[in-house]
C-alpha cells in the first residue's frame, strides 16, 4: 500500500519562497477484509515519533514532530534537531545518494524547481552551494571545537525508524519563488488556492510514477478551506469521487480509477501524524536554508549593518524599508521579490 502525506512551509510570509512537501511511504496491504475507508497507519508509524538521544547530541531527543515544535529559530539546537531528522530521513529514502551541496539535495527532491530558483540572484548557482548538511551550523553551541558526527547521529535514528512497519520510499517537493508566485496570483489565483493545487498537482505527479492498487493520502488542512471535492476531480479527472465527510475536523474522500482505489483526508492540525509531520520538517528545512542564502545575498550586496529576516509580514517591512537603496541601486523589481498576496 502506498500512502502519500503532504504538508507546507512559507504559506505566511511576505519574503522567501512557499515550500509544498510530500513524503511518499510503503505500508503493509491491508486485510482483504478490512474496510480501505477505515484502515488506520497511525501504528505502521509508532518507531519514527519514538525520541532517540545519540551519544553526540547529549541534550536533545529527536523524534519526527511538527516542525514548529523541532525547530526553535532562537535556539542553537534548532536547527541541528531539524537538519539532523532531515539528513536521517535522506539517507533512508535514497541510501546511496552521495550529494554534498544544497542544489544537488534541492534537485534530488525536485530537480524542475532549481532552474527557476537560479534565475533570482539570491538563488544563483552559487548561491546553492552552500554545503548540505549545513556542518559549520551542526554544533550544539558556539563553543563546540568541531560538528557531531552526523552519519552516527543518522545511524542511530535509522536503527529505530526502520525497526517499523513503514517504508520511507521518496520524498518530493515544490518551490514556489515569490516570482512564480506573484504571477500566479496575477492570473486570479488567491493564495490559498495557489497551496491546494501546488499540493495536489504534486501528488499526482507522485500517483503517476507508481502503479499501487491502493493509496491513501494525508494532508494538513489548508487555512480555513474545508472542501475539496472539487479540486480533486480537476486533478483526477478520471476518477469517481464519493464524499466521506466535510466537517470541521476533516474533509475525506474516496476516489476510484480503473483498478485503483484511493482515499484524501485534509485534517486540521494533520501535522500531528507523523508521515505529515516530517514533510513538514523537510518544508521547514528547505525555506530555512534558502532565507539563509537570501539574507546572505542581502547582507553581502548592503552596505552598513542589517539584520536578517524570517520573511514574515512585520518584520519583511522593517526589512524592506533597511534595503531600499539597495534595491534601488541593483534595480531590482519589487514582483521578483515581494510576495503580493
């Protein structure tokens, strides 16, 4: 059995780019005399939310989590628990990818993304060469002589998380620039529209790469939204559509096509189940690593000091107003980097 699970980082900010994540699982079938509707993962998943503490980070326990709990932006160890489950969860999906720099890792999860992402300069080819993992930040604090060994770090949480009855096959992502997204709204598409079909145009391309008799799909719910019916027969055409539920806690669909039956649930908080969890993790850690090359880029090209931003409304005005001569200067146009809605 295939499940599919989805989440999203970025969806708020003004600045940085929108991170649409699918983590792509291989469960056990289900008993033939099991109900597909009523099939519960949650227990094919208990060994990955099991905290693990490696010798080299004394002082954390990493589980897979939402990742607004794993990653504490004014913490040293944030970004180490977030990027260590991160390299963990890539090693296990593709065990033999030998990748060092933050391109081959963003092209690894979705190579179409990267040529878009490298026509803004504080994306440029160069730009993305910054090291994946990112060693000079894995150290628990700034006195620490040299990085953990994040390959034992990595052992120690595979020796648990394949102990499961899950199989992480894949992980798959969309990175929506603030250009791509300003022309996307340009041509009446509003932000919360622009999510449900980055997410479902992602799970298709997934659904077309493998051929399982049987799917389930996961996915946080997306702002206020709460049905989807119709999104999903624009997307899957082809398929039958029944309505489970669409209440306040979930929306759930069964959809069937040919010999392939395959059920949707949008739940609130749906980043408490793990495999949207760590999709989660992966969104959050894409859009940290590429605002690190964006402040970089702004920090370098600024004269005088400047502060970096998260990219979240308040503060990208602050920001903002700090670089305007530069953006004068560079000639840069505001759609390339000021989401607009």
């Amino acid at each position: 059995m295939l499940l599919i699970a989805t989440d999203e980082a970025g969806y708020g900010p003004k600045l940085g780019p929108l991170v649409v994540t699918a983590t792509i699982w291989r469960l056990p079938e289900i008993d033939a005399t099991q109900a597909f509707e009523s099939f519960d993962p949650l227990p094919a998943f208990a060994a990955l939310s099991t905290p693990v503490q490696a010798a080299e980070l004394p002082r954390l326990k990493l589980s897979v989590a939402d990742s607004k709990r794993v990653f504490k932006p004014r913490q040293a160890s944030g970004l180490l628990a977030l990027e260590a489950i991160v390299l963990a969860a890539t090693r296990w999906a593709w065990p033999h990818w030998q990748g060092s720099e933050l391109q081959a890792w963003l092209e690894q999860l979705n190579p179409a993304d990267v040529p878009s992402l490298q026509r803004q300069p504080w994306f440029s080819p160069s730009a993305l060469q910054q090291p994946f993992p990112q060693s000079d930040r894995l150290a628990e604090a700034p006195s620490s002589t040299r990085p953990p060994e994040t390959e034992t770090i990595c052992d120690a949480l595979l020796k648990v998380w394949t102990g499961g009855e899950s199989q992480l096959i894949g992980v798959r992502q969309r990175v929506v620039d603030a250009q791509r997204f300003n022309q996307r709204c340009g041509q009446g598409v509003n932000k919360a529209q622009l999510l449900s079909e980055t997410t479902a145009g992602l799970v298709v391309e997934i659904l077309n790469e493998h051929d399982d008799s049987a799917v389930t799909i996961y996915s946080d719910r997306h702002g206020g939204r709460a049905y989807y019916g119709g999104l999903l027969q624009h997307f899957l055409p082809a398929a039958s559509l029944t309505v489970v539920s669409e209440t306040a806690r979930e929306s759930h669909y069964v959809m069937r096509q040919q010999d392939r039956q395959l059920q949707w649930r949008f739940t609130v908080k749906g980043d408490s189940f793990t495999p949207v969890s760590l999709a989660s993790m992966f969104a959050k850690y894409t859009r940290e690593r590429l605002m690190d090359c964006f402040n970089r880029y702004w920090r370098d090209q600024h004269s005088g000091q400047l502060s970096p931003t998260a990219g979240y409304p308040s503060d990208a005005n602050r920001f903002l107003r700090d670089i305007q001569p530069t953006i004068e200067r560079l000639k840069i146009q505001s759609n390339d980097l000021i989401r607009q809605r």
